[in-house]
C-alpha cells in the first residue's frame, strides 16, 4: 500500500493512527533523517539581541560549552559547601569510606572492628585507625572504593576526603547531562534545562555529598549512554557518505549500500565498554545497563539501515553489526571488570584469594586466581540475594517514583542554646535522601509523554530515555523480598531529567509555533521550572543538615512516611 493515496491525502492506516495521536513525520532529506543537524541560530533572536549572522553564529558555538558549563559550576558550589559536615559516617559511609582506605594501604579489603568501636577512632583527634591486614567479605567489586580512596588520598581520611570524589562526580555528571540532552535534542537549551533539574534535584544532591556507591554507577553509565550517543552519530554520518548522491545532489537510498555498508572503526563503543565495565565493578546493578544498552544500540542500527534503505534492516545488522557491537562492549566491560581486581590478585591475604589454589576438578584448567575470584563472586551473590534484614527505611520499588519512603542518612536534635539552634525548644539537624518532590512528581508525567512519544510518534529519543529508566528500575521488582532502598533510583535520575526536559519542550512549542502559543507555553514551562528550584531550596536545610527548629523540620515532612 502506498504511504498517500493518489489524490495526496494520507493512506488509511495513517489516517486510523492519527486518531490515537499519531502524526507522520514530514519528509526530509536521507542524509538530515540520517543525522539530524543542529538548528541554526534563529534570525528574531539575532535581531532581539543585536547580532550579526557571524556573530549569532559565534554565540551558538560558545554556547553548546559555555552554557553547560556554567550550569556544572552553579550545580558545583552547593555541592562542595560545607562538604565535611557532618563530621560523622553517614549510613552506608561506615562500609564505604573505611574500605576505601584499605583499598589505598592494602589493594584490598582488610578487616575493621565493628562500626561501634572503629568509627569514634577514625573520627578522633588524634586519629585512630585500627585496621588489620585480614581480608574481609564484602558484598561490593572495588571500584567505586577506589574512587572514593582517590579523594582520601588527597585529603586523608576525613568527611571531606571520603565524599570529595562524589561531590566531583556529581558536578561533572551535570555537565554530562547538559551535553548529552544537547545532542540529544538538538537543542542547547533543552540541554541545558535537563541539566539545570537534576542540579536542583534533593536525591542527586545528598548522594554528591555522601560516600555511598551509587551516584558513582551513575556516573559511569552516564558517561556510557553519551559515548554511545557520539558514536550512533558518527556511524550513522559514515552511512549517509556511502549513500549515492543523485543529479539534484541529494542524497538518496540504496538499499545494496544499506545492507553491505560497513560502519568502520566505532571508538567510542569501546569507551562505553570500558565505562560500563566500571558502573558493574562498583556495583552488580550496572549488569543491567550492559545489557539495555547493548540491545538499545543494535536497535539504532537497525533504524539507521532502514533509513538508508535496506529492505530488510534486521538481516544487515547481524551480517555487519552485531558481532561488533557486541565485542565492543561485552568482552571490554568484561575486561575492565577483572582489571579493577587487580589489588585483589596481587595481594596474598585478600578474602578467598588462594580459595582455588591446590584443588582439582572440572575447572582446573582454569586459572586458580580466576577460580578463586569466581568462589568469591558466588558467596557475593549468595549474599546480596538473601539480604532480607528488615530495615526501617527500606522500602518498595513500586513507591520509588512517587517518593513513598526516602531514606534518613543522619539526625541529632539539638538542645537549645547549643550548635546554632536559637529556637525555644529543640531544633533539628537531618540529612534526608529525599528527591525533589515536584521534580519527581513532575518527572512520572513526563514518563507517559515520552512512553506516548515513543509508542504513538516513533521518537527514538524517548525510546533511548525509557531503555535506560528501565534498566536502572525495571530490576529491582525482581528482588521485592529484598532490602532495598530509594536512593537506588538515582541511578536513572539523569533519564527522568531529560524526560521532564523534551516534556517542557514540547510545552513550549517548536519555533514555528504562532508567537502567543509559544509565549504561552513558555510561561508554563518556565513557572514550572521555578516551582522545582524553589522546591529544592525549600528542602535545602534536611540536604544538609544544617541546624532548624523541629518545627520547621516537621512541616517539610509532607508526607506521614517521609518521617
């Protein structure tokens, strides 16, 4: 069936999808579907500001890096401010920052007393630091100890040492996002926006300025996700160049090009190998990633022949991409994984090191040290599977999006008179990992926008933002008898921002738009906007700790199972 009749009016099938909101793309050129273009600056901005042509063409270019830029350091400072209070082991710091000094002295994990007895020692001054040269089992890989002993390395083991690298990681990640919603979106200030939310978001915000493991997967498979977004455009580039170019110079498909191109050497598959292989050495969860993305990725070259021309895009992929998508990213993540064992297998006293050593079996052809890590992962596993500890703060995967039961990391109450409280009764000091709940809120709707986009108007981008929530939420419903928590779901923090970010772009209207609808539609963005930022300095004092009547803790817990 032809796509329109002969008359020029839609074919019945699109006609029977426009009721359900689906609306044809309009027809461009091979190469622009192929690789979308950045938008040139627009002719009433340059006149509203002044500008030449050149000039608004310089202030484009400056801006793809100015802007994300300045939003990465206003995210920064907030974040690096009184970093080292308080001066205590917040929740999970006990296990983390401690290892992380072993990994530094020892390669390895030694042994702590019991977080009692250790953690006033550490604390002190003068310092204590009573590890022993044992190995102990621990139910995480090693990577994201050693980037938290990197910052213990500069400035010892102190609150400031141990959450430095967070607080590193949580701005860059910042900037990662605007860029990446930059391409993305092909748009600098959608970028931007997206980039700006999670800045201001409270769960991203306590998780930079605390030792825990999870913002550094994060940060690994965000890293991943733009590396692998560089690399669907450079080979989708590399495909338009090979497509025939006709009389009119245009170019046009060929579906014997489609199907036999090559795409060349892929660099920056290789580089999200290397960073998914550190997301899964810090914690197992970033598996799930390796696997999404893999399979996200083939789909994008399936996309990309069908565009250029194949008749049968799926067959092409298997003859000339799978194989190399997948060694670009299975076995380097792999690869990268055993390497950050290295301080395992050189040490003699690391838990289960020589477990293999003398024994016989099936597997003895194996290296015993690799045997030897493989027992230690079971036991991992084992572990980690069976972690039913009730907790007062676990809670449900299905309450995560809707910020059903945050997590408490830290709180003292405070006489009054004493450290800064000047109320007449007790105040409060609180660090609740708690996302900002109209960003959250906001985010489950642009959830559904961008599940109609994908669904109804065959966006790949809202494709590419539900495969990575899916892979860092979808999961967890697997382990439900579990102890888990919320601040899991910072993980795919990043992909609810840039849901809520092309959702207020669509509010706002594309450029060809009549001039009110857009002013309108910018007005209800922008109010949005302002109401997050202003929701995250409403909650700034529980992010923090910092010293409030309980009063005025008590009115910010909206919700009876935030407390």
């Amino acid at each position: 069936m032809s796509r329109k009749a002969a008359h020029g009016r839609p074919a019945s099938w699109e006609r029977w999808l426009h009721r359900f909101g689906y609306v044809a793309s309009p027809r461009t050129s091979v190469r622009d579907r192929l690789v979308v273009p950045f938008p040139e600056p627009r002719s009433q901005l340059s006149r509203t500001l002044g500008l030449s042509p050149a000039a608004a063409g310089r202030l484009a270019c400056w801006s793809g890096w100015g802007g994300p830029l300045l939003v990465a350091l206003l995210a920064g400072l907030p974040r690096f401010w009184r970093l080292g209070s308080p001066r205590n082991l917040v929740f999970d710091e006990t296990y983390y920052a401690k290892d992380a000094w072993s990994l530094r002295r020892l390669g390895y994990e030694g042994t702590w007393p019991d977080s009692k007895t250790a953690d006033p020692q550490v604390l002190a001054d003068p310092q204590v630091i009573p590890l022993s040269d044992t190995g102990s089992f621990v139910a995480h890989p090693p990577t994201g100890k050693w980037v938290i002993a990197l910052g213990e390395w500069m400035f010892g083991l102190s609150p400031f040492g141990w959450r430095f690298m967070t607080a590193v990681m949580g701005t860059l990640s910042v900037l990662m996002l605007c860029r990446i919603g930059r391409r993305l979106f092909r748009s600098t200030a959608l970028g931007c926006l997206a980039g700006a939310l999670m800045a201001v978001d409270g769960l991203h915000f306590v998780m930079s300025r605390t030792a825990l493991l999870d913002l550094i997967v994060m940060f690994f498979v965000l890293a991943a996700f733009g590396c692998l977004l560089i690399d669907r455009d450079r080979a989708r580039a590399r495909l338009a160049a090979a497509l025939p170019v006709d009389d009119a110079r245009h170019v046009r498909p060929d579906d014997d090009i489609a199907g036999r191109a090559g795409t060349g050497v892929r660099p920056w598959r290789l580089v999200a190998g290397v960073f998914l292989g550190l997301a899964a050495s810090t914690k197992w969860n970033g598996l799930y990633f390796l696997a999404f993305l893999t399979i996200l990725t083939l789909l994008w070259d399936v996309g990309a022949r069908r565009v250029a021309g194949a008749r049968h895009p799926y067959r092409a992929v298997l003859r000339r991409d799978l194989g190399r998508s997948v060694l670009s990213l299975v076995p380097v993540a792999a690869a990268t994984y055993l390497a950050t064992w290295t301080g395992w297998f050189l040490s003699d006293d690391g838990y289960g090191r020589h477990w293999a050593d003398g024994r016989g079996g099936t597997w003895s052809w194996i290296p015993a040290p690799l045997r030897s890590l493989w027992h230690y992962e079971h036991g991992v596993y084992q572990f980690n599977v069976g972690l039913h500890t009730p907790h007062s703060y676990q809670s449900d995967p299905w309450s995560w999006l809707v910020l059903g039961r945050p997590v408490l990391f830290h709180y003292q109450s405070v006489k009054p008179g004493e450290d800064g409280c000047h109320a007449a009764s007790d105040c409060s000091q609180a660090i609740l990992a708690l996302g900002t709940p109209l960003l959250w809120w906001s985010a489950c709707c642009a959830l559904v926008y961008v599940l109609y986009r994908w669904a109804l108007r065959r966006d790949w981008r809202a494709g590419a933002v539900l495969c990575a929530v899916g892979a860092g939420y979808l999961p967890w419903f697997l382990y439900q008898e579990r102890t888990v928590f919320s601040f899991y779901t910072v993980v795919f923090l990043p992909y609810l921002c840039l849901a809520l970010a092309m959702m207020l772009g669509a509010l706002l209207g594309p450029p060809g738009r009549k001039a009110e609808r857009r002013r309108r539609g910018a007005v209800a963005a922008g109010t949005l906007v302002l109401l997050i930022a202003w929701n995250f300095i409403y909650f700034f004092p529980v992010y923090t700790g910092l010293t409030i009547p309980y009063s005025s803790w008590h009115t910010r817990m909206w919700l009876d199972t935030w407390v």
